[in-house]
C-alpha cells in the first residue's frame, strides 16, 4: 500500500436516499478499510443543475453517507466536487491517490450505456489505482429507478 487510504466514489445526486449498490459499495470499503486499517474518502460528484427545492444537497446527502461509514468504525472523510464525474474523479484522484477506488454500476441509463457506466469505465482506464466496481442486483436497479428524484434534468454527456 503506497497511497494507505480508499477511495468511495457514490452517485448520490439524483436520488432521493442511498441508491441499494452504493450500500454495497460502502459494506466493500468497511471491509477493506477495517482489514487494512486504511481511512476512506467519501467522494461524489454534482453536476451543475437545480434540483428540486425539498431534495437534500449534493453535500447533505455525501456527509449523511460518510456519517454512516464512520458508524462502522471506519475515519473518514467526504469530499464533493462538480462537473462531469469522470473527468472531476480523476483529476481529484490523481492529485490525491488511493489505493482501491470503489465505484458502483449502475442501471443502464440509456442506450449509450452498452457495457459497464461511462464512470466506472473511465475510472478503470484513467486510473492507476485498483478499481474495484460494484454491481446492483436486477432487485437493486428497480429500487434504484424508484429512488430517481420526479423530474430530475438530463444532463448530457453526464458520466
């Protein structure tokens, strides 16, 4: 371990609570956090647009998220940044590097999504870090598709 920390990279933002991967994601980084006595960095990204005014920011819900970790007995840290999540996670990560980044995978958003997410692809080539990618069951995804903030703006290209 050269870097001694991990990255939890969340999509938080469109949702009304935790998406059911991103508590997949978070059970990964308490494992290997307590295993490795490593910290973890909570890390999401807001894109630039108006939500509705009753949803919770971008940064209650990343520092509600970090919360949790920590209620695990993991230290960490949160971290929210803006713009195009591909692109702003791996400049932040290469200025601050990680041993395991953990993203999540997930629905298929559209027909552009023809393998893995446009994130989770882009972490895994632009990163040399260990990626280690997270995957919703089909009972995820529909839960997840109920979670989607009614109306919440296109964003394109987003990920």
């Amino acid at each position: 371990m050269k870097n001694h920390r991990i990255a939890l990279c969340v999509a938080l933002q469109r949702y009304t609570n935790f998406p059911p991967v991103t508590e997949k994601q978070r059970e990964m980084a308490v494992l290997l956090a307590k295993t490795h006595g490593l910290p973890v960095e909570v890390i999401s990204v807001k894109a630039p647009v108006a939500l509705a005014p009753s949803a919770e920011t971008v940064e209650e819900k990343t520092e509600a998220f970090a919360r949790s970790v920590e209620e695990a007995g993991v230290k960490v840290t949160w971290t929210v940044l803006e713009g195009r999540p591909s692109a702003e996670l791996i400049e932040h990560l290469k200025r601050a590097p990680a041993d395991w980044v953990i993203c999540g995978s997930h629905s298929k958003r559209s027909f552009l999504d023809l393998d893995l997410g446009n994130t989770a692809k882009a972490l895994m080539r632009g990163l040399d870090a260990t990626v280690v990618l997270v995957k919703g069951s089909a009972a995820d995804v529909e839960a997840t598709e109920a979670m989607k903030i009614p109306h919440y703006p296109v964003v394109f290209p987003y990920g």
